[in-house]
C-alpha cells in the first residue's frame, strides 16, 4: 500500500509526496511523468519518493486506484 502525504516545498508551497510504491527506478520514472500529465504540474523522483508539486492528493488517489494500486491519503 502506497502513502499519500503532504509536505513543505520551496517557498513554503505545498508538495504532494507519494511513497511505499515498492517499484525500481525506471518504473518510478514513468510514473511521474504519467501523474505530471495528468496532474498538469511539476514533479521529481527523491529516492524511492515521488514528489508532485503542490496539494494534488485527490488527483493523485483516484489515478493510482484506477491503476490497481492501494492508497492511503496522510497529513493535511
């Protein structure tokens, strides 16, 4: 089950922080670029974590489920 929270970014912005997703590095990759699409905003892999700019949660939740995946929202 992966994790949903929200943290501080830079400036004091929001980020939405995905993480316990147990993919390798190249499966990361792809799917922050897929959640930046479908997001329309910003984002990085740190580690094992995907970082998604600003407070996406819901956005985040919904697309990961349709995925197959179990999510939990966290913080905020």
């Amino acid at each position: 089950m992966c994790e949903i929270r929200i943290t501080k970014g830079k400036k004091g912005k929001g980020v939405s922080a995905i993480e316990g997703l147990g993919l390798d590095a190249k499966a990361l990759k792809n799917l922050c670029s897929d959640l930046k699409k479908h997001c329309g905003c910003g984002g990085s892999v740190k580690g094992f974590e995907i970082e998604i700019q600003g407070d996406v949660r819901e956005k985040l939740k919904l697309y990961l489920e349709q995925k197959g995946m179990k999510v939990k929202l966290a913080g905020g």
